[in-house]
C-alpha cells in the first residue's frame, strides 16, 4: 500500500484499475473488509478500484483522542483531494455507511452515487451483543470483544470465513479495537441522520442488504426498511446467500450490483 499524510498522520491506500473512481470505505474492526473486491471481475474490469486504511486501522497511524463522523468523512475526501479526483462511487459498510452519507452531505459535488451496505443506522439498537463486548473491551479483554461483536453481527461460524479468505484479519482487529470501541462507535452513537438529512442527499442511492442477516438478527432488515422510508427513491437489493459478511461470502454477486448500479448512473447522467 502507499500513504498519503493529512495533518501529519499517514493513511495507507491502494488502488486498482482504470474508468469512474469507486472509493471503498471499509467498516469497523477489519481494515481490509473491502479486500475481496478489488479483484472481482465485475468491478476490476471497469472501475477505478480504491480502498483505504481509516486512521486508527491496519497500515494507517493510530490517533489519539475522539473523533466524529464528519472528520472521518473529510479524511475520504482528502483522498480524493490526494489522487486528483473530483468525483466518485461510494460504496460504505455498516459504520462506513454512516461515513459515505456524511460526505455526502458536506461534499455532495464530490459524491457521484452512494452504495450503502447494511448502514449501521443507531435509531435501531444493534442487540445485546454490543454492550457485552464493550464490556469486555473495557475490561481490557480485546479479543473476547472482538469475538463477541463479530458473532453478533456475522453469526457463529464467521471466523471459519474470515480465516479462509482473510487469514490473520481477526488477530489484526484485536490490535485495531481501540479506534473501533474507543472511537468510532462512540463517533457513529453521537452521529445524528433521520429524514430531514436524507432529503438532503442528492446522490443515486443502493441500499444493500444480505438476504440471509434476519437469521443473526433483526435490526440489519430493519434499518435497511428505516433508511428505505426516508430515502424512497434509493434502489434496494438483497444479496443472495449473505449476511453482513457480505464480502466474504458473495463478493462475485455484490461486485455485479454494485457495477450494475455504477453504469445504470452513468447511462442516466449521459442521457
């Protein structure tokens, strides 16, 4: 990966390919969530593939203190600013969502189209899990935390998955737990976004949800219902054989509608 600096921190970044720029924004605890993509066919092909270590993660510098939603939106935008880009794809991930439509709202010139993953969208509690493994993180247990949320989000068997197609990305996460229980959930708690916000979004909207999260639990289907009402004209997707390890388990298939619904944009904004 290279880096580039931004108020004296370095943020590692990588990229792929030629044609529209696709900045993938990855969500908490695993920086390289968005790994899987950068290679699928359906996007490689055709797209400008670029993904990022946010502060706090994997190869970028940790940083001291909270932070918000918004900083960590302007840190997407000094990417774009860093690689000469002036517009782009969005496409975020759970607490990554929140991010992408946070830049939406303060650049919405830089914000060619949002693809929003099951959008970790707070006015729907997450479940019991998360006050569990805030408070193994607070005991000072980092990997019974990380265990406790990935279950409660993935579902029992989603270290067999990780360790198949991202060996070593849940020790990692341990490492990287104080930017995800110390900083960005507290970040994305403070956030604020209902209807009033949404109208305001002007960029074409997917949102994604995987077919198979109603069975590790209720809130993924309905925050993707909440986030339907207050955005009516965003398109929605269920990805088959999925839950929220969606990149894990059918990037070939998530890769294809995210391309889809890049060139459907691209055909209505050159008609």
């Amino acid at each position: 990966m290279r880096h580039f600096t931004i108020n004296t921190q370095a943020i590692a970044y990588e990229q792929r390919g030629a044609g529209e720029p696709v900045v993938l924004i990855h969500a908490g605890l695993c920086a390289d969530w968005f790994a899987t993509l950068m290679d699928e066919p359906a996007l490689a092909r055709s797209y400008r593939l670029i993904r990022y270590h946010r502060l706090g993660y994997g190869d970028s510098d940790r940083t001291a203190g909270p932070v918000s939603v918004a900083q960590l939106a302007d840190h997407c935008h000094a990417l774009l600013r860093r690689l000469g880009i002036e517009r782009a794809h969005l496409v975020g991930h759970s607490s990554s969502a929140v991010i992408a439509l946070q830049l939406a709202l303060d650049r919405p010139d830089a914000v060619r189209s949002l693809a929003l993953l099951e959008t970790a969208l707070l006015a729907v509690p997450s479940g019991p899990f998360a006050a569990e493994a805030l408070r193994a993180y607070a005991d000072g247990d980092r990997k019974s935390a990380v265990d406790i949320w990935m279950r409660g989000i993935g579902g029992a068997g989603y270290r067999e998955r990780f360790d198949a197609i991202l060996p070593g990305a849940i020790d990692r996460a341990a490492t990287d737990a104080g930017a995800f229980f110390g900083q960005e959930l507290p970040a994305v708690r403070a956030w604020s976004f209902g209807p009033v916000e949404a109208r305001a979004i002007t960029a074409p909207v997917l949102l994604v949800v995987g077919e198979r999260s109603k069975d590790v639990g209720p809130a993924f289907d309905e925050r993707h219902a909440l986030l339907r009402s207050w955005l009516p004209h965003a398109e929605s997707f269920e990805l088959p054989a999925a839950n929220h390890l969606m990149h894990l388990q059918n990037p070939g298939g998530l890769a294809e509608r995210l391309a889809t619904f890049f060139a459907e944009g691209q055909a209505a904004a050159a008609s």
